[in-house]
C-alpha cells in the first residue's frame, strides 16, 4: 500500500465521518415524513457509497465505528417501525365559544389563545380570555379543562387577580406543577409593577405565592419586590426561574428610572420550597473568561 502524507490522512477520516453522517440524517427525515418509496430509492441510490466506505475501514479503524453507528441508526429508524408508528392524532382542548369551567353560570371562553406549556404527560397549560371578563391561566389534564386562576379571584399571599394579567408565559414541568406570573388589581405601570409569581403543585388544587408584590423582601437587597416581568421557567425539580422589578437597580444615567421609580430587572430563582436565590441584578459584576 501506497504510504499517504498527514494531509491525506485527515482527508480520509474527514471523509469516513462526514458523508455517513449526513446520509444517516437523510434517511430519518425521509422515515419520519413516511415517504416509503422515496426512502426506498434514496437507500438504493447511496448503495455505492456505503461499498466505498466498507473498502476504507480497511484503512482507518475509526471507520469501522462511523459504519457501525450508522448500522444501528439505520435499524432504528427503518420505515416499518417510524414511518408507521409516528402518526399524528390531533385532539381538541377547548375552542372560542366553550363552557368556561370554574366560571360564573354562561361564561365562556373567548378572545384569543396562548398555548404556554406541553408535558410528557400530554398535558397543557393556556391563558385565555373569558367573558367574565378578564383573563385566566388553565390546564387541560386527561381530557379534562380546568381553571387555575383568573381575574377577580382573591390571590395567595393577599390581593385580588387582574390587573395585566398573565405576565408571559407560565410554565409547565413533567409533574404537572406549574409556575404562573399574573397581575393583582388594579393595574399599575410600568408594566409589571403589582404582578407576582405563583405555583400550582399537581394534585394540590389551588395555587401558592412565591412572590406577592410589595410584601416579598428582595433577597441580598432592599426592599420588596415590586413586580414581576415576562415569562416564568420550570423545570422538573420544582425549580422557578423568573425575572423580577426590584427597587434601588436602575443604574441609568438621568433621572432615577425611565419610569421615575428607580426600578430595575433582576433575574431570581425560587426552589421547590420557595426559597429565593438572586441571580443576577443590574449593576452586578460580568463574568470575565479566564
């Protein structure tokens, strides 16, 4: 055999990597669209590549290892078991004009929909309109839609639910549990202010306080939380990543604040047993890479 420079080695095992690869990936999208004639063709097409690699192991070891990944990828993903298998089944969880569960006799469901949250378990968690009205968290679960919360219920913690709303996105985890930013009435600006954070265990029913604005002091700082701002983080520990209006963090220059209140946003985690750590606050040191 012919001695190849280090150059031509590299090209070698850069070829023995790179070309499987992508014909691997080829083959899962053809079996995931369930193509069965196209996936046919294609593997017919490529039969001369995969000799021209079985002729290179000879050469590279490595390759044996690329060819054998690719052995068992291919056996994974044949189109007897994806293709057949993957089907999409679509189920209706509730439609402008539905029952409004939890709410006041003839209320229904209506303006718009946010789908925020999507478990293993198949469950989901939105934010919609009512005809109350106002705006409410719910959660479909086994085929059935309940509420969790929605403006004019008294809060957790203290206050009454309204004001903005839903503040983004509310989260849900793998348990059921989900964590929910939502206003208290009334409304206040800027646009966050009197908002807090809430948690609704699975199977407890009703939800917790994690943050009541003006009443949760700001952890390794001053004062209460004045607000919170968009979208809430679960994850399947029970841990609540959020960020926050805090007092004393706005580091402009001018005035204290755009807004006048000397407000900044910091971001906090509360874990499962709502013990809040801060995260990060404006003001706060960058990380330098070493």
């Amino acid at each position: 055999m012919e001695p190849r420079t280090h150059m031509q080695h590299s090209a070698w095992r850069q070829r023995d990597i790179q070309a499987p690869a992508t014909y691997t990936a080829s083959l899962r999208s053809r079996a995931y669209d369930g193509f069965h004639g196209s996936y046919v063709k294609e593997q017919q097409a490529m039969q001369p590549q995969i000799l021209q690699y079985q002729t290179i192991t000879r050469r590279h070891p490595l390759s044996v290892l690329v060819l054998l990944a690719v052995a068992g990828a291919l056996a994974i993903i044949s189109p007897g078991v994806r293709a057949d298998d993957e089907d999409y089944h679509f189920t209706r969880v509730a439609t402008l004009g539905d029952p409004d569960p939890g709410g006041s006799p003839g209320s229904t469901i209506g303006g718009d929909f946010k789908p925020y949250g999507l478990n293993d378990d198949g469950e989901v968690v939105f934010v919609t309109e009512t005809s109350a009205p106002g705006e409410g968290v719910f959660i479909w679960r086994h085929g059935r839609l309940s509420s969790i919360m929605r403006a004019g219920e008294h809060a957790p913690g203290g206050g009454t639910f309204g004001g903005i709303g839903a503040v983004g996105r509310s989260a849900l985890n793998d348990a059921g549990d989900i964590a929910i930013l939502f206003g208290l009435a009334p409304f206040k600006t800027p646009l966050g202010v009197n908002a807090g954070v809430y948690r609704y265990p699975h199977g407890k029913g009703t939800p917790t306080a994690v943050v009541v604005p003006g009443v949760t002091p700001v952890p390794n700082g001053s004062g209460a939380f004045a607000g919170t701002f968009f979208d809430a983080s679960l994850n399947n520990r029970g841990d609540i990543a959020f960020a926050a209006l805090i007092p004393g963090a706005d580091i402009g220059s001018g005035p204290p604040g755009v807004d006048g209140l000397g407000l900044g946003i910091g971001i906090f985690r509360a874990d499962k047993h709502d013990h809040i750590t801060r995260l990060v606050v404006p003001g706060d040191l960058a990380p330098v890479d070493q």
